[in-house]
C-alpha cells in the first residue's frame, strides 16, 4: 500500500455522544480515521485525547477499518490527534 505524502492530512471523523442532557457528566466519542481525500486506513494510528480544561490524556489505537473509541470521558473540550508512526504524519481535531 503507498501512501500519499507527508503533507497530505488526515481526517478525523468524530461522533460525541452523551453529554448533552441535563445532569449528565460523561459521554464517549468514537469515528473513524482516513487519509484526506481517500477511503484508505493507514496501519498503525495512534489516537491521543487531551482534555483542554485539565491536560489529562489517553491513548487508543484504530483497528484495521480506521475505527477508534474513548469511553466514560468527563464533559469538556478535548483536543484529538492522530499520528501514523511509519511516516510521522499527523493531524489534530478539536472536538
């Protein structure tokens, strides 16, 4: 499989849910992962979310189909970057 440039970003496809009714204090995000432009799934993406609010992060890894998930976050501002480790492209979504 080749892969576009470096410069090429990735795309972050994010879905929030929970969090939006009154009382509740946590939700999941879950998406999918592709390179701009295409349907392909890089190997090896590494999901990091920082919560803008606090600094606390965690790490998840997509499957083979680009599919990721983070469970029982806090309600806030996160900051989700993904990085594809054999060529060190990167790209950030706020969310």
């Amino acid at each position: 499989m080749r892969f576009p440039s470096l410069t090429t970003a990735i795309v972050l496809s994010s879905l929030a849910l929970g969090a939006q009714s009154v009382g509740v204090t946590t939700g999941d995000l879950k998406g999918h992962v592709r390179i701009a432009g295409t349907q392909e799934v890089p190997p090896g993406i590494a999901l990091k979310l920082q919560n803008v609010a606090t600094g606390e992060g965690r790490t998840a890894t997509a499957n083979e189909r680009g599919e990721y998930g983070f469970r029982i976050l806090p309600a806030g501002w996160y900051v989700l970057t993904a990085e594809v480790s054999p060529l060190g492209v990167s790209g950030t979504s706020r969310c």
